[in-house]
C-alpha cells in the first residue's frame, strides 16, 4: 500500500470520527451542556477556591463559601430572568400591534415623500415577534439551566474536591508529564484569564445599558441589561443582537427619536468598552483569527445551541490548545491560530535557524 494511499485513508478514518463525534453531541446536546457549564463555573471558581485555602480557611470551609456564593448569584439570576421575561411576555401582543401601527405611519410617511416602500416587507422585517426570537431562545436555554441548577451545583463541588488531585493523575497519563503540563498550564491560563475578564466587561456593558435605557424610559431596562451581559460573551455580532429588540422597543414607545438615542447608547458603550478598554484590560489577544471565531460561534451554536455560541471561543481555545500538543495536528492548531501566532512561530523558526548555523 503506497504512501499516498494510507495519508487518505486516514484523512477519511478522521473525517467520518469526527462526524460521528458531532452527531453524538448534538444528539446529547442537554447532557452535555450540563456537563460543560459546570466545568467551566469550576474553573472559574477554582482560583477562588484556592486562594481561600491558602489564606488558612479550610478546604471544606473555603467550599462552603465558594458553592454558596455560586448558588446566591444563580438564584438572583433565575428570579430576574423568570420575572422579568414573563412579564414581557404577556405584553409582548400588545407591543406587536402597537409596532404594526407604528410601521404603517412610518410607510405612509415615506411613501408621501415619494420614497416607494411595500408595507408588507416592512411590517415583516419589523416584526417585534421575530426580533425578539433569539432573545427568547437564549433566555429559555438560560432558565432551562437554572432549572437544573441543583445538577450542575452538585457536579460543579465533585470537579473542586478533586482538583486538587488533577495534575498529579495528569503526569501519570502523559507520557512527557513536564510539556504536557506546561500545555495544560497555559491552557487554564488562556480559559481563567478570557472567561474572568470577559465576565467583568460584559457585566459592565449591561449594568450601563441597564442604567442608560431605565434613565431614556425604555420598558424593561433590566431584561435589556442582562440580555446584553450574555450576548457580550458571543464575539463579533453578540453585541448587535442584543440591541435590536430593545431598538424596536424604543421605537414602539417613543418613535424615531427615542430609538435613535438607543442605538446611540449602545454605539457608544460597545465602541467604548468591546474596541478600547476591553483590548486594553485583556492584553494579548485570544491567540484565534477572526474567522475562527465567527465559524466557532456558527459549529458550536449549531452543535449545542445558544450555550454553545456563549462557550464557542473558550472551547476553540480548548482544542487549539489541545492540537498543539501532537505534532501530527500542529498544522490545524496553527491554521486555528491568529496572525500574531504565525509571526512569533516564524520568528523562533528563524532563531532555530540562526542558532545551527
């Protein structure tokens, strides 16, 4: 068997390994979001966790206080969420018909002014119902969760009681412990350092966009807030959905005006925080290109839905890691990487060179 032949036969052994991997985890999608959202409030919370251990609390004492501070925010979060989105639930048709007449003034306006546009598809591309789709989706994913808070609660306190214990079991798996340590280090750095900062500029642009619609007088400015905090998690267009139901919204209670002052708040906080302080605070970059990005967010919320589009850079950052460690898919973790990556490997390649010469 020729060279050649064996190189495809593997390549398509792998490829069919891969389909069947991804068909298992959308057909397990439930589990497995469960089982990935734990692990990530794990890592998340194990620095805590071990800082509190090392100021001489103990171990289980330090636990306490962690899984109790975890379970008061998932409870402030359920009874915001659930609050909240039934309430604008049952008001949801009357802020629909309220849209419609809106969006035939704003037709017949134009239409006066000679500029032809068919109501039909404006009504239809104006369709509060439509816009806030996704909304409600992420929001029923999120309460779903929160319904199984005790599961993932319980989950989350096994992964820290044995965490401890993990880098020993690891060096007995690796078969070079020292470099596959030194991957997993810098791996749970990467994940700590993106989902902790993450989390705080995305707490902050809800909090502000949550003060700034309450002061213009837009309904529900807390629903909008935290809608914001978690579409701040999806790269690139997260930021974009989380303002347009509140832009319809605005529209609908004060006309034009007051939706342009909503479009201009989000502009200026999502320009000011996701463009420069965000950069700023985070430092180096994610270490992915900006189409890795966007296609992860497009696999894993195909995969595992809208949880999945909120973990999809912490889980490509997962298996780019991963990939670096074997020398067979190298290649793909570089393909994965950034434009800075490909720089700094050919910058040591070049010092590779110039120290054998």
């Amino acid at each position: 068997m020729s060279l050649e032949t064996t190189s495809g036969s593997r390549l398509l052994i792998s490829t069919a390994a891969f389909v069947v991997v991804v068909a298992g985890m959308r057909a397990a999608e439930s589990l497995i979001v469960l089982l990935l959202l734990s692990i990530f409030i794990a890592i998340i919370s194990a620095p805590t966790l071990f800082w509190l251990h090392r100021k001489g609390l103990p171990k289980l004492v330090a636990m306490l206080l962690v899984i109790v501070a975890l379970a008061g925010v998932g409870l402030l979060l359920s009874v915001l969420i659930g609050t909240s989105i039934d309430d604008f639930s049952r008001s949801l048709p009357v802020y629909k018909e309220q849209l419609q007449e809106h969006t035939s003034g704003l037709v017949t306006w134009m239409n006066a002014r000679g500029i032809a546009l068919p109501a039909d598809m404006v009504k239809e591309n104006l369709n509060l119902g439509s816009a806030m789709s996704l909304a409600a989706k992420v929001f029923s994913s999120l309460s779903n969760l929160l319904a199984n808070a005790f599961f993932i609660l319980l989950t989350v306190i096994f992964i820290l009681l044995e965490a401890s214990s993990f880098p020993g079991k690891l060096k007995l798996i690796f078969k070079d412990p020292e470099s596959s340590m030194a991957h997993f280090n810098h791996l749970m750095e990467n994940v700590n350092r993106y989902v902790a900062m993450k989390s705080w500029m995305s707490l902050l642009t809800g909090g502000i966009i949550a003060v700034y619609l309450w002061i213009l007088g837009v309904d529900y400015a807390l629903l909008w807030g935290m809608l914001a905090f978690v579409l701040n998690f999806v790269p690139n267009i997260g930021s974009i959905i989380a303002a347009i139901p509140a832009v319809l919204l605005a529209f609908v209670q004060g006309g034009t005006s007051l939706a342009l002052f909503t479009i201009a708040g989000y502009a200026a906080v999502n320009i000011g925080i996701g463009n420069v302080l965000e950069p700023k605070i985070m430092g180096k970059g994610l270490g992915l290109s900006t189409l890795v990005v966007f296609l992860s967010l497009v696999f894993w919320g195909w995969v595992l839905g809208p949880v999945g589009m909120l973990l999809s850079v912490p889980l490509t950052m997962v298996a780019k890691v991963a990939l670096e460690s074997e020398q067979q898919t190298h290649w793909i973790a570089v393909l994965l990487g950034s434009e800075a990556d490909v720089k700094a490997e050919e910058a040591q390649g070049k010092e590779k060179d110039s120290d054998q010469s």
